[in-house]
C-alpha cells in the first residue's frame, strides 16, 4: 500500500504572496502487529517550491498534486513577482509530470470526480475561491474543457464528491460551514458548522466523513447518503454523528436529487 506525506491546512488564498515550500514523499505503508509501518520513503518532489495536497488516483501508479510555479504572465498582471499554483499528474512509474490546468490564476485541492474522467479543484480568481472541473486527460478528442461548477458558493475551501452531481464542501466564514451542494440544481444547503479543513468519501462506503471542533475539541462525524430521512440526525456513538438524505443511494457514482 502507497502512503503519501503532505501538509493540511485551512486554505486562503492570495495569488501574489510567495508559499511556503513543501515536498511530498512516497512510501510502502503496511500493518504489522496493530501498528502501520512506514518504509522505502522517497521524496516525489525536492524543490523549494509549494508542492503539496497529493491525491492517489485508482490505478495507484499516479497522482494529482498542488504545485507552485512563478508565472510571468501573473507577474505582468499584477507588477511584481507572482508565485500561483496548478494541478499536476505524475506517474510513479515514469517520474513523468504534466501541468494539468496551466493557468494564470490558482487552482488548489485537486479532486477526482466520480465520473474518472475529470477532476475538480478550488480556483481562485479576482478574491473568490470557486469550485472548478477540469480534464483529467485533455490530450484526448472529446474531452469537455474546464469549467465553473458552483457559480454562487464561494469561498470554498474544500471539497469531497458524494456521487456525479452532489459535493460537499467546506466553506469559509464565521462559522464555517459544512454544504452539500448539487451542481446541476446549482443549490446547496448547510448541514454543519464549526467543521474542520477534513472532507473524505470513505471507501466502499456511502459515508463522508468530516471533523467538527467544540470548545475546543474535535471529533469525527458523518454524512449518510444510505438512509431514507433527511435531514435527520443519527448518533452513532458519543460525539459522532450521521446525516440521513431522501435517496438510497450505494454507488457514489449514481445521479443525486
């Protein structure tokens, strides 16, 4: 099993300000006698750039990942030197890497969506962070190009696809707020607050699972797309929860409401 090391953290973005650098290492991960066992680390990326938010895709021989480049284009524009971010693919096998969004502005969080074939992410342009869909292979004919998803949420911060046409997401305000939003109705609904920077579909499963901070504690919650009441409440065991939606829904690839 791969491991991936990285860096998570709230996301605020500003195109002109110079990132932090980061690398992203890769690893064998087993268990052995009840505890995980790291070995053969190597470094992916040793730049003194931002590289960083690294995605496995399901073959488990490439990635997405978050990479900072000086733009000149974006030095041009705002007259000084401008560092932004674009979505990477690299193949483990190759060492091979290809910029995947190749903008002026900045694309964060590189998600795979549930059809396989494109990927979100958060861009942000002109103070706004919107929620994005790129190829994920646009070398190839027919491959729709990159398009706004969301155009009324904003700022996101973060994202998880529940199936083809719900997401939830973290957006930043006071408080911040966890929405699951559907791109073809363009709506979205708040289900939590306080929520931490942490979004994941649990694999072979219809949970997502999220944190929640309160009075200063964390804890881990859920989101049940299985069960028939909405918006209902579950308690699965002290400080852990799950929200209920009106549809039974067990392939995270099947349409939403």
């Amino acid at each position: 099993m791969k491991l991936m090391t990285g860096l998570l953290g709230v996301l605020i973005f500003s195109a002109s300000a110079k990132m932090p650098g980061f690398d992203i290492y890769v690893g064998d991960l087993v268990l052995q006698n009840n505890r995980l066992k790291v070995s053969h680390l190597k470094a992916l990326t040793m730049r003194s750039e931002y590289d960083n938010q690294p995605l496995f895709l399901p073959d488990g021989d490439s990635l997405l990942y978050t990479a900072a480049i000086i733009n000149n284009k974006n030095e041009q524009k705002i007259g000084q030197t401008a560092e932004q971010t674009d979505s990477m693919f690299v193949s483990l096998e190759s060492g091979q890497v290809s910029n995947l969004t190749n903008s002026i502005e900045s694309e964060y969080s590189p998600t795979l969506m549930t059809t396989g074939n494109s990927f979100s992410v958060i861009r942000a342009v002109d103070n706004k962070q919107k929620l994005w869909r790129y190829p994920l292979h646009p070398e190839q004919p027919f491959s729709e190009p990159a398009s706004e998803l969301l155009t009324n949420i904003n700022p996101i911060g973060y994202h998880a696809w529940v199936d083809d046409n719900r997401v939830m997401l973290f957006v930043l305000g006071e408080p911040q707020t966890l929405q699951i939003a559907d791109v073809r109705k363009q709506s979205s609904q708040v289900l939590d607050k306080n929520i931490g920077p942490s979004l994941f579909a649990i694999p072979q499963s219809v949970l997502m699972s999220y944190t929640v901070s309160i009075n200063y504690n964390s804890s881990a919650r859920f989101f049940d797309d299985s069960l028939n009441e909405w918006p209902a409440m579950k308690c699965l065991k002290r400080e852990l929860f799950a929200y209920s939606s009106p549809q039974n829904v067990r392939d995270r690839g099947g349409a939403g409401n």
